[in-house]
C-alpha cells in the first residue's frame, strides 16, 4: 500500500527524535480518500515529538504530505501518548 511507505517515513523520524524508540507504533487507518497515521510514544516523549509551539510535528506532517502528495493520496498524522 502507499500508506505503508509513507508510515515508514513518519516512524523513521520519529524514532530519530524520542528516547525509548522501542515504545513507538504506528497505527494506520486506510480511508477512502486519505489515511490516518496514529503515532503511540512513550509519555515522557509527547513533548519532544510535538515540539515548542508544535514545529517538530508540523515539520513531520508537511514531510508526510508532501511524500502523499507525490504518491497522489494525502495523510494525517496524529500523536497519541
């Protein structure tokens, strides 16, 4: 699936940004005309995946989408702690 490929891209930056990288999962939820990525972290590692007024989960999603983008889909990425 497209999604898939672009699961592997939000994981690999947000496994490069938390501290327990063994406590991340992604859940993705196929729609019909996009797709949700749920991101699970370890609860002392919300903050660093959100960042100071948001930017570091910004700067993910704009990568996501722009990946969906190239691949004629679009994506959400959620944060769940």
């Amino acid at each position: 699936m497209v999604s898939d490929r672009i699961a592997d891209l939000v994981e690999y930056l947000v496994v490069s940004i938390v501290d327990d990288a063994d406590s991340v999962s992604l859940e993705v939820i196929d729609g019909e005309d996009s797709s949700t990525i749920e991101v699970s972290v370890a609860e002392p590692d919300v903050a660093k995946v959100i960042g100071r007024h948001g930017r570091t989960i910004k700067a993910v999603r704009t990568l996501a989408r722009a990946l969906a983008a190239r691949l004629e889909t679009s994506v959400e990425v959620e944060v769940l702690g």
